[in-house]
C-alpha cells in the first residue's frame, strides 16, 4: 500500500497518493506503534502527499512530528528521511525562516552524501534546497557556489560523466533560468538530456525533465519552435507515463500554454489552461494557489485574445476565490505601505506591505519547475507615491538601497494609467541582487511582460529614468547618471520601448514591490526629478498600496 501510493505520489496522481499514504500510515501506527522505523517512513512519505494537494500546514506539521520522533527514538537517519527533511526545509525556507531551514537542510544534505554519495539526484535534491534557501536571502553567489561545488565533488568520484550529468545538471540549470543566464542554462539542461537520452532513453522521468527545462529555456530566449519542440514531447511523455489525470501533467502542459501564449497561439492556449484547471481542481486543495495561477494565465489570455467578457467573467471568479479563501482562513491584511521624504538628504524611504499568502505568482525552486509564469501577473501588489502626469514626460531617480524580503523585491519608477491594480502601466526596476527589469501590461488585466538588462550585476546606488513620448515608454539605467542605456533583453522579440495606450493624465512615480508574504518590502531612492506637465509639485508625498483586495468588490 505504501509503495503504491509513493508511485502515485511520483505520478502526480494527488489524491489517490494521500488516501493511500494517510492509510499506511494509521495502519503502520496502529500495528508497529508511532516509533517504528516502517511507521516513520509512512509518516514521512504521507507528509510528502499533503505538501503535493496543498495542505502546507498540515504537511508541516507531519515532517515536523516525524522528524521529531526519529530523534527521540535515536534511528540512524535513513536517506529516505533525508528527502523529506529537506521537503521541510523548503517549507520553512519560503516562509522566511531561514535559520530553522538551513539548520535542516545542512544535515538532509550530509545525510544524504553518506548515503547515496555526491552524483545522486537525490543529493542534489537537497543541495538545491539548500541554495534556493540562500537565493531567497539574497546569497545568490553562495547559492551558485554550493551547486558548483556539489558537482566538482561528482566529477572527482568514479562515476562516468553521463551519469553525473544527469543527475546533477538539471538542477544548476533551473538555478541559472532562474539567474536569466540563460546561456549557462542551455549548456546545462542540453548536456543533462543528451545524456539522458543516452543513458535512459525517451521514456525517463529525468529525460522528462531535461526536456522541460531545455524547452523553457528556449522559450525565454525567443526560440519558439524549438521551444514547443521539447514542451510538446514533454506532455505526451507525462500523459503517457503519469495519465491525463495527474499535476504533473498539469504542470507540462502549463509549459506549453505559456509558450502558446506568447507565440499568439490562443485556441491552442486556451484549450490547454482549461484543462489544467480541471486537473487542479479535482486532485489540489480548493483554491490552491496553482489553480488560481491558472485563472490568472486564463485572464491574460483573453485579454491579449481581446476577449472582454470572457475576462470579466473569469476576474470575478478568481476574486471570489480570494474572498473565499480570506474568510476560511481568516486573514488579516498586512498593514499598509509608507513613505517618508527627508529634505535634508533628497531621499524617499518607501515600505511595501507583504502581499497575501495565495496571491504569490511563483515560487523557486532549483529542483522542479515549479509552475508560474509572467502571463500569471495580471495585478500589482505595490506601494506606490506618485503624481500627476499630462502629456510627455520623465522620470529619473537613484536607487540607494533595496531591502532583501524576497530574491525579486525591486525599487524603481512607475507611471500608470489609473491606480487600479490591474491597471495599464511601464517600470522601471532594480533588485536587491543586482538586476535592472523593464516591466509593462499594455491592456488592463493583461500578462505583464518583463524585460532583464545586466542580470545580478550592477551595484547600488544605480540610476533609472522612464520617459513618456506619446504612447510610447523607455525605460534607461547608468552607473553615475550621466550616460545612460536602453533597457534590453537577449529575446529578440522584446522591444527596446513599448506602445501603451493610456488616458489623460496618467499617474507618475515611484513603486516597491514586496513580494514576500512574511515581510514587507523596504527601498531608499534619491535625486528624483521628473519632467513634464506635473500636478502637484514635488517632493511625492502622496502615496497608494496597489493591490487587489481580496474580501470586497474593487474598480479597476
């Protein structure tokens, strides 16, 4: 019983997977008692399930008490266990707790090693863990030391270079599509599924994933047809070895869709997220914040489909679920968002409140690509001070500091159409990790559309400018503010300034953006001047949280 329900489990077959695994577990309980090692391979494996439906904190608490009992019955820590501790790990990891996550993850990790040794993909399965822990905190060159190191460490065994690609590769390369170096990722991911293909053949759960990750990362530099080449491959692989009914499957098609999404493709797109929402639906938790993603990919879709009453229709219901969602668990928003103008320094302190819990597009994770997507961002979560803007106009500002809450917490410049969270709007950002990000939606409820320059490497204080010329926005970076550069991506289909249409006058400014849902965002930004027919008169005092409530009507 146990053993079927690990492999449905694996298949992706969710709820079949924790009936079964919460099963094994009572029966091993109530046969061997709580302290048996077969009870706490059950007890692990059931909290395994919970974290695969949703059930976070019921999958907390599961790993919590097994890991606990293992202790207090003094067993060796078996490899197996190690897996899941690092599942633990992760869990404390993305609410924030960083100590208590590295603490676990260091030992799964040393377990581990003993184990199965440094090629093992189950090893490198908690080396990522790990190096997402210190990507989140922004430690992103020890990150990519520890993954660098882990794979030397392979090489330097005796096991052959085939073997130590495929189970190592896939990980650096999610951990680098993830950097937007996507060059280090294509080299990665290629050599893992050659190797794979070679090794394994075309019906492999690893070559499932190198064909994933290659296909993703095709798609994000702009090769669209070698991109659905992979994905395509990659859903009948995971339709003929999981079923149609499996979130593995889910999550391969939704691959797929936002790449059909980009390419314009939206009968085939739309085909794909309503099948994925049946999928979610019935094996995760209600309102699993996967299933509302994809409510979200549905409203960008029909947006850009130009589709209005499909879009309104589909807004409504996914407010419904968030209103659904704050009362069951009876959620008390975050305070609100600040800002502070010192005259004496020219410097606005800006705080961003944390967005809620189920609101959150994506999350990292270096092992599985974990499914979210830019067309997911259909509103903004933000603190926003701002004035009014008639005409054309510019703004420049020096970003001094960004607080790390979260790996894509960024400061920077804003001007929109209205101050609804789904409103039309051109970006300017900086991360706290270094990296300057063009963002824009040019329809209201539509995918917002990121644009990367000069990935982790700039350092602060950097400048920002973003410029209104018509109906056409440039966002600009320099060093010292005096030399200044267009910002632009390596996908070739993204443009150096993009056409947005919006009304007379627009709101003009300067934006944060959380994105932690345990700690609010923080930014420091100077030397603000902004030209143009402007009302009222600087210093930009007045301010907005922009963001969706989730427990009442809101205009847009």
């Amino acid at each position: 019983m146990a053993w079927l329900g690990w492999t449905y489990s694996a298949q992706g077959h969710a709820k079949k997977a924790e009936s079964l695994l919460a099963e094994a577990y009572e029966t091993a309980r109530r046969t061997l008692g709580d302290s048996d090692r077969m009870t706490l391979e059950c007890m692990y494996n059931y909290g395994g399930a919970l974290l695969l439906r949703g059930r976070y904190d019921e999958a907390e608490r599961v790993l919590h008490d097994a890991l606990e009992l293992s202790q207090e019955a003094l067993i060796p820590v078996d490899p197996s266990i190690a897996y899941h501790t690092a599942l633990l790990g992760r869990l404390y990891s993305r609410k924030a707790r960083y100590k208590e996550a590295e603490k676990l993850l260091s030992k799964a990790l040393t377990t581990s090693r003993d184990a199965w040794g440094e090629h093992s993909g189950g090893t490198f399965h908690c080396v990522a863990a790990l190096a997402e822990n210190y990507a989140r905190q922004g430690r992103i060159d020890e990150a990519e030391a520890l993954m660098l190191d882990a794979l030397q460490r392979g090489e330097r065994t005796d096991g052959p270079r085939p073997e130590i690609a495929v189970q190592t590769l896939p990980y650096l390369g999610f951990f680098y599509l993830w950097q937007k170096r996507y060059d280090h990722a294509e080299r990665c991911v290629s050599e893992a599924l050659r190797a794979s293909l070679d090794s394994y053949g075309d019906e492999h759960p690893i070559t499932f994933l190198g064909m994933i990750a290659l296909g993703m990362v095709y798609r994000e530099q702009g090769r669209y047809d070698e991109a659905e080449a992979q994905l395509a491959k990659a859903v009948d692989f995971a339709r003929h070895y999981c079923g149609n009914e499996s979130v593995r499957t889910a999550d391969a098609m939704h691959q797929l869709a936002a790449l059909h999404q980009k390419q314009g493709k939206y009968a085939e797109a739309e085909q794909l997220h309503l099948k994925i929402l049946d999928i979610r639906r019935n094996l995760l938790v209600e309102n699993h914040p996967h299933t509302l993603g994809t409510m979200k990919g549905l409203i960008a879709l029909y947006a850009a489909w130009e589709r209005p009453q499909e879009v309104r229709r589909w807004f409504d219901e996914l407010r419904r679920a968030y209103a659904n969602q704050s009362a069951a668990l009876q959620y008390t928003p975050a305070a609100t968002g600040s800002v502070r103008y010192d005259p004496a320094t020219d410097t606005y302190t800006l705080v961003a409140p944390a967005p809620h819990p189920w609101a959150i597009d994506q999350e990292l994770n270096f092992s599985y690509p974990e499914p979210g997507s830019e067309m997911w961002h259909i509103y903004d979560d933000l603190h926003f001070a701002h004035l009014m803007l008639n005409g054309d106009g510019s703004i420049t500002a020096r970003v001094e500091s960004v607080e790390h809450a979260h790996g894509w917490t960024k400061a920077g410049l804003m001007i929109r159409n209205t101050l609804g969270p789904a409103s039309e709007n051109a970006a300017v950002f900086i991360t706290p990790t270094g990296t300057v990000v063009s963002q824009y939606r040019v329809r209201q409820l539509g995918a917002t559309h990121s644009v990367f320059a000069d990935v982790n490497r700039i350092t602060l204080p950097h400048w920002v400018r973003l410029t209104r010329k018509g109906n056409r926005f440039t966002a600009q970076h320099s060093s010292e503010g005096v030399n200044w550069e267009k910002v632009q991506g390596s996908d070739p289909n993204e443009p150096a300034s993009i056409e947005i249409t919006m009304n007379e006058p627009v709101h003009i400014g300067l934006a944060v953006p959380s994105h932690s849902t345990a700690r609010a965002g923080q930014a420091r930004i100077s030397n603000v001047t902004v030209t143009g027919s402007v009302t009222p008169s600087a210093p930009l005092t007045t301010s907005a949280d922009v963001g969706l409530r989730m427990n009442a009507p809101q205009k847009e």
